[in-house]
C-alpha cells in the first residue's frame, strides 16, 4: 500500500541526526543515539501512516465507494 503523495514527501526531506539536534532538547544527543531516535521515529511515522491508509481504505469499502 504505497501512497505516491507520501513517497515524494519523503524523498524530499532528510530527516537524519543533525536535523533531529535542531529541536530543543535532543542538541546534546550523542551521533548514536540521534540516528537511533530518528530510526524509531522513521517506524513510528510507517505505523501511523499504514494505520491511517488502512483505516481510510476500510471507510471508504463500507460506503461503497
């Protein structure tokens, strides 16, 4: 269930470790555990966004349309 809306939105940013130290509170994180956070954010945002599709998907099949 790709959505082509979400592929180029993610194909334009680069969220990485030095984008993660821009927000207040992960400054001081360590290289390592930086690109761990931005790792279980990355699963985090496929969770939701599957969950999302799927909820919508099954909306819309129980209008008929």
């Amino acid at each position: 269930m790709s959505n082509p809306t979400i592929e180029l939105r993610r194909k334009n940013r680069t969220f990485n470790s030095t984008w993660l130290k821009t927000y207040k509170g992960f400054e001081d994180c360590s290289e390592e555990e930086a690109k761990k956070i931005v790792e279980q954010l990355r699963e985090l945002a496929d969770i939701v966004c599957r969950h999302v599709q799927r909820t919508e998907h099954e909306r819309t099949d129980q209008k008929g349309f």
